[in-house]
C-alpha cells in the first residue's frame, strides 16, 4: 500500500488466471486441491488477493483462513465491514465443505447465516477463520465457520449450506 501526501491511499494486486484451479476439478479431490493451493503448487483464487488473505491450511472437513485487518476493508465506522467478514466465513465454511468431495463434484453456498458479535480492526490482530463440516449428505452439506481474533476472542459466526453437484 502507498500513500501520498494528502493521505489518499492506493493498493496494487495480482492473480493468477482462475481457470488454472477450475481445471484441475476433475482431477484433483477438493482436499488435493486446497492443499495444493496451500502449498503454493497451484495459485490461490482471485478473491484470496482482492480480500488480502493470508495462509489456508486443509485437511479432511476443515479449513482454516487468515486475515490481517487492513484499512481498505473498513466500513465508515472505521471498523472491517461485515461483508468482508462474511465473505471470510463463506470461504472457510464452503471450503471445509470443498475438502471432502471426491475430483469431478463440485458445490456452492446455497445460504450463510452471519452473526457478527464484536468489531474487528487493526487493533484485533490476525483474525483466524477455522471452518468444519457439520452434516453431508448426496446433494447438500452444512458448515459452520468462527472468526476469533489474535486474543482468541470471537469475533463472527456463520452456518453454510451448500449444494452439491456432479461436474460432468
């Protein structure tokens, strides 16, 4: 991030193309794919650097994102907008869901219910998004992600359903 003299700040991001990941659906298992991408053997998806997220850890029916709070995810109350945690909690929740499906099935978020129960800033620390699998069956799964901050305090909580759906 750069600042001029009157304050005004700017930010510059890169990303991969997000077809390089897509590709792989079908060859690779959701848990192959997020630990690839944790790795760092395939790029991390687009919305991953717009939000600035930070490392992704996976394993069967859990994920885990972090972000640092930044000054350009803040709302006019000089706090992280909501929709910023939101979509923090998506991705955990949908993920955790992503890491237990075989190559060629696919899923999206059918809903995300949201309660957020304490501010977040730069003040919070590393916020810490750990999502689990609470139920799957054949065509739907449930999730639920936590948002705690760098003192271990929770900061947001959401359930996610997801669809779930042959690739082919």
């Amino acid at each position: 991030m750069t600042q001029t003299q009157d304050g005004v700040r700017s930010r510059t991001f890169t990303w991969s193309d997000p077809m390089l990941n897509a590709a792989e659906l079908g060859r690779r298992s959701g848990l192959e794919l997020l630990q690839a991408m944790a790795r760092g053997e395939l790029p991390a998806p687009p919305i991953t650097h717009l939000m600035g997220a930070g490392r992704i850890e996976a394993e069967l029916g859990r994920v885990v994102v972090t972000l640092e709070p930044q000054e350009f995810h803040y709302n006019p109350l000089g706090s992280v907008h909501g929709g910023v945690l939101a979509t923090l909690l998506d991705t955990a929740a949908a993920c955790a869901v992503h890491s237990t499906l075989p190559a060629g099935v696919g899923y999206t978020s059918l809903d995300l219910t949201t309660k957020f129960l304490r501010p977040a800033s730069l003040a919070s620390g590393t916020l810490t998004c750990e999502g689990t699998v609470l139920s799957k069956g054949r065509r739907t799964a449930l999730a639920q992600a936590v948002i705690t901050d760098a003192r271990g305090g929770m900061v947001a909580h959401a359930t996610s359903s997801c669809m779930l759906f042959d690739l082919t």
